[in-house]
C-alpha cells in the first residue's frame, strides 16, 4: 500500500531543502507544471521543470 503521510513529508522535505534532484525524484519525466500567478505559463517534462527550479 502506498504511504501517502511518507510521500508528503519526503516531498515537504526535499522542497524546503532546495534539493533539486531529489524533488524530481517525485515527477515522472512527462511532467506538466502550471506556474500560477501574474505570468502564468506551462512547463513540459522534467528537464524543463529543473531549469526552471534552478532559477525559482
């Protein structure tokens, strides 16, 4: 059975960590991320996402 309470403190974790790598451990490579906001924009697949965690 999945460990949603795991999942979510590992994700929490790895987001306040500025860890990178091991954000994107949670994704699959066909990721799409909608940047809300002021500029909203569309973010296609992992290597993407990481060029754009890199600079957030």
């Amino acid at each position: 059975m999945f460990n949603y309470q795991k999942f979510e403190k590992d994700f929490v974790e790895a987001w306040n960590l500025h860890d990178i790598e091991y954000l994107l451990s949670f994704y699959t490579d066909d990721l799409v991320y909608i940047h809300p906001g002021e500029h909203p924009r569309v973010i296609k697949g992992k290597e993407q996402f990481k060029k754009y965690l890199e600079v957030f």
